[in-house]
C-alpha cells in the first residue's frame, strides 16, 4: 500500500499527540500500515517523546575551544574591507551623488561654480565666447568717482552741474 | 548576515555566540563523540564564514544554511572514514566494552542516552542527521530537507523509520515494555 508524505506528516502528529484508545477509526487504520500493533504504537510513542526529551537536555563533558574564537576573530581583522559601493560605480550619476555627499562645504560650492559657469559657457553664442560683451556707450557711461554705472537718461542735467 | 559580509566583527561575534554550542554538538554527535575532531571541523566551518561570508544563500535562514554546510562537512568525513571502517568498528567495541564496565555507576538515564548515541552511531550519516535536525535541533521537515537537499517526503521517511529501528534497538528501555 502506497505509504505517502500526507500519511506520514498525520502519523508524526499522532505519535507526538495521540494515545492508541483516541485514535479515530480512519486514524487507526492508519496508523496499523505503519505499525503490527497497538502495542508497538505505544512503544514507539513514548520512545519518541523519551528521545525528545532526552536530545534536548543534553549537554556535553566538552566545550567548544575559546582559542577558536580567538583565532577567527585575528582572521576577520585581517580580512580586506569591501570597497565601497559607490566608489566602484562608474556612471556620472554615481560620481554627482559621490562628490554630493561630500561633507566639505567649500568643496560643494566650488563644484556648484564650476557648473554654473560650465552652464552659462554652453548657452553663449560661439561668437561671443571669450570676450567680454560690449557696452553701448551712448546710453551708459562709467563714474570715475564710485566706479557705479548710471543710465544718462534717467539722471537730470541740474544734478550733474552741482 | 548583510553586516557579517561587509567584515562586520561586532556582527560576526554575534553570530558566533548564537550559534557555535548548536553547531558543536552537530559535530560531536555526528562524528562519533571525537572532541578534538568536532574542534576543528568547528573551526573550519566558522573560518569559511571569515573567508567567504559572499557564498551565503540568502534564500535560506541562516541556520538551516549553516546546518548544510556542516553537513555537507560530516558527509565528506563519513566518505573518508567508509576507508578505515574496520579500524572504526573496532574502536566502538572498545567503547562499548568500556561503557558496560562503567555501567553499575551510572543512572538508567545515562544509560539509555550512552545506548542511544551508540545505536546513532551505527546509522547511516543521512538517518542521524535527519534525526538530530529533527529531535535536537527542533527543525522543521521543510528545513531538514533544505540542509538535506533533499525531498519533504524522503526527510518524512527517514526520520519515521530512523525512530522505528531506535526503538526496536532500545526496547529495553522502554518502561512499557517492561511489565
């Protein structure tokens, strides 16, 4: 008769929970493929529990070795660190976030400049890059006096004269 | 685990704490009460966690992956020590013979469990671990069979008729028995 893992899952959870005289009808059908008697059942129930028990409190004469410990421990401190993640990331991204973490401040404002100017060099007009933008000298001249720019427009003759 | 990975030391004791008794005992038990041997094989085990913690199985629970590593370690020496079987059988009688000297000093609860590792001995490597996963380590079927590699079905089988010829081997132990 075919013995399958169900029968043997419901006999392990007899054996553990069940007297032969509780047993249902099915259940002692069961458990009688297994076993040639009631007998034997209860032998084998209470030899599991015994061994249970028996496992469980068990302690050895022995203890592990503490230089073992010791030894794993001079091992460990040996072992190279794993490089960090990010360090071995090579996509730009990875790099922003990287230089982005960074604690230093001035570092940070630095790479801020950096790209700002970087930003506003690709947005120039190619003709224009490397001077300086022309000033319209009929509409502005220069104060010699505060080095400030006024818009002659706007400032009044009688002002000037005084 | 993930800390034990990153060379984490504070995590690595931890681990070892919790679980190095467990394992030692394995490796008592499994390798016929040798000390010294169950030493190293400890040893060795935790020194493959320092060296390579990356081969850890994440798809296991720790224990259940450090139990099939131990037992892939019993098995290799059970394949070693099938070379020098009748050395080894030897030295079991002379245990045996020593035990039953000692025999009148000792309780019937000592006796049964000298008896029981004894009979264990004489098992094959997968019935004993089987039963020490099941009985000493409290693991769950689905568990022996992952340390196993191995069906639910067969780890059912072998821990049920592993039982079974324990007690037939110690009947005389069993009180019902003795009326």
């Amino acid at each position: 008769m075919e013995r399958s893992d169900r029968d043997l899952t419901l006999l392990e959870q007899l054996l553990q929970t069940k007297p032969f005289g509780k047993l249902s009808s099915g259940e002692r059908e069961l458990v009688l493929r297994f076993f040639d008697s009631e007998a034997e059942y209860e032998s084998i129930r209470h030899h599991t529990s015994h061994v249970e028990g028996v496992l469980s409190a068990d302690t050895l004469s022995v203890e592990p070795d503490p230089a073992i410990e010791l030894r794993l421990q001079q091992t460990l401190s040996m072992q190279p660190q794993p490089e960090p993640k990010v360090a071995t990331q090579s996509s730009f991204g990875s790099l922003l976030v990287f230089l982005f973490s960074s604690k230093h401040l001035a570092f940070k404002t630095s790479l801020l400049t950096i790209a700002f100017i970087s930003t506003f060099w690709v947005s120039m007009p190619t003709g224009q890059r490397g001077s300086i933008p022309p000033i319209d000298s009929t509409s502005y001249h220069a104060d010699t006096f505060n080095n400030t720019w006024y818009d002659s427009s706007s400032v009044s003759i009688d002002f000037l004269q005084r | 685990m993930g800390l034990v990975r990153e060379r984490n030391a504070q995590a690595f004791n931890e681990l070892y704490h919790r679980y190095h008794r467990r394992v030692f005992y394995y490796f008592y038990r499994m390798l016929g009460g040798v000390d010294e041997k169950a030493q190293d094989f400890l040893q060795d085990i935790f020194m493959k966690l320092v060296e390579k913690p990356e081969y850890f199985d994440t798809s296991k629970r720790f224990s259940t992956w450090l139990f099939s590593i131990a037992h892939n370690m019993c098995k290799n020496e059970y394949r070693k020590l099938a070379v020098r079987k009748v050395i080894d059988n030897e030295a079991s009688v002379d245990v045996a013979q020593q035990n039953e000297t000692d025999s009148a000093t000792r309780t019937d609860l000592n006796l049964f469990t000298d008896q029981l590792f004894r009979e264990l001995d004489q098992l094959s490597e997968e019935q004993k671990t089987a039963f020490l996963l099941r009985y000493r380590e409290g693991f769950s079927i689905k568990e022996i069979s992952q340390v196993l590699d191995c069906s639910e079905g067969t780890v059912k089988s072998r821990v049920f008729y592993t039982n079974k010829k324990l007690a037939l081997k110690l009947e005389a132990f069993n009180p019902i028995n003795n009326y």
